[in-house]
C-alpha cells in the first residue's frame, strides 16, 4: 500500500505530464516507478525516498519544462508543500539531477539515486524501448532503418544531440550500451533479458528487411 504522499506524489506528476508527448509522459514515470521500487526492495535502501525521485524526475527535465531544468522548482515545490524535511529534498533533488543519460558520465552518488537511474535506463529497454524509439523516430521524422547510414558508437555528446541517425541506429548508439551501465545487479539481470529481446526483434527485421521471412 501507497503512503499518503507517494499517492498525492503520483496525482501531481499525472496532472504535470498529461500533456507531454516527448516520450516523458506520465505513463513512463508509472513504469519507472514500479521498476524502481522493485530493484530498491533488492538494494534494501528507503523506498519512499526512491519512490518520490522516480515519481518527480521528469517533473523537471530540461525537455519537460526548461523553466525549471536548473532550479527543480516544480519537486521543490511539490515537496515543500507536502511537509517533507529539506535533508530529504535536498537528497531527492540530488538524485534527480544525477540521473540524466549524457549529461553525467559518473554514476549517481548514492544507492537511492542508482536504483532510479536504472530504472529509467530500463525504460529504454525491452518491448517498451524498442515502442518508445519507433515512437521517437516517428516524432521527429526519422528513418526506421537506412542500409547506408551506418551506426557511430563513438559520439560526443554533441554529435549525439545533433544526430539525424535512424531509429534502429539508435539501439547501437545508445540502446545496447545500457547493460553495461547499469548500477545495480538486479537491474543488470532485468537488462540482459530486455536486451536480448530487443536483439532478437533486430534480427527478425532485418531478415524481413532483406525478403528473407
Ligand atoms: P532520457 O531523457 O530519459 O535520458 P531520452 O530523452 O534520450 O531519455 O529518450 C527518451 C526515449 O526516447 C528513450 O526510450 C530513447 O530510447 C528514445 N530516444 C531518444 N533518442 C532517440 C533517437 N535518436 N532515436 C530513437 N529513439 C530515441
Ligand atoms: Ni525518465
């Protein structure tokens, strides 16, 4: 059972992303915050404080609202006014901040705030992940595949931003980097099955790409 303040944590975020379309909708925090409960439980770190980081992540994201990329306003905001203590916001606010894919090479600084990564970078993953890059590449008018545009697994975070690369380039650039990356074991093990489906799909598309099924 939800305490109080996850379930008003989880009304406030729903009526903040209603509206956003940029693959950070309310739906993907719903999952990143199942997901994260899940790993934090193994990690035997304070869920409640994992839970109201993956709940508010997005409420801040530089794509989401650029007004308050840099302050946190909207968490601080959301917490202030639900009575949480400034030590706690100030960890959640931290968490949040270290999760970014990109933005921070170096892992997150606490195990709270590793549990979140992963589930966010889990997100990315699996039969979600592959419907969220087609979703993506849709969204910005990209190829699905391209025989001559080949992947580059060596960008710099500026290449990255600026690439016009296709969706399926996109698993090789990003995508299949993740396992690796990720934090925390459980979360590792949730990867590799995610990946390995995601494999197989790209198997299977190419041999459909080519006439060969
Ligand atoms: P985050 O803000 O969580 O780091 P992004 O905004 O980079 O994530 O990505 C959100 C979702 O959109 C992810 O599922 C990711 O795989 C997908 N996505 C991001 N960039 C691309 C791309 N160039 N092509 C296809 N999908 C993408
Ligand atoms: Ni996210």
């Amino acid at each position: 059972m939800a305490s109080e303040l996850i379930e008003r944590a989880m009304t406030y975020v729903k009526q903040k992303l209603e509206k956003e379309y940029s693959g950070h909708d309310f739906f993907h925090t719903l999952r990143v915050f199942k997901v994260a409960t899940r790993i934090s439980e193994r990690e035997g770190v304070n869920v409640e404080t994992v839970q109201l980081a993956a709940l508010l992540h997005d409420v801040d994201d530089r794509k989401v609202s650029p007004d308050t990329y840099k302050t946190q306003a909207n968490a601080r905001d959301f917490l202030a006014s639900n009575g949480v203590d400034e030590s706690t916001t100030e960890l959640i606010c931290q968490i949040i901040r270290e999760i970014s894919f990109g933005d921070n090479t170096e892992a997150p600084t606490t195990l709270e705030g590793k549990c979140v990564q992963d589930a966010d970078r889990l997100d990315a993953l699996g039969a979600i992940g592959i419907a969220r890059a087609f979703a993506y590449g849709g969204n910005r008018n990209r190829h699905m595949y391209h025989p001559d545009v080949k992947p580059n697994l060596n960008m710099t975070r500026e290449e990255y931003v600026k690439s016009e690369s296709t969706t399926v380039n996109h698993f090789y650039e990003k995508l299949f980097k993740l396992t690796a990356l990720m934090n925390t074991e459980a979360a590792r093990s949730i990867a590799r099955e995610r990946e390995r489906y995601m494999k197989d799909f790209i198997d299977e598309f190419m041999a459909e790409w080519e006439g060969e099924k």
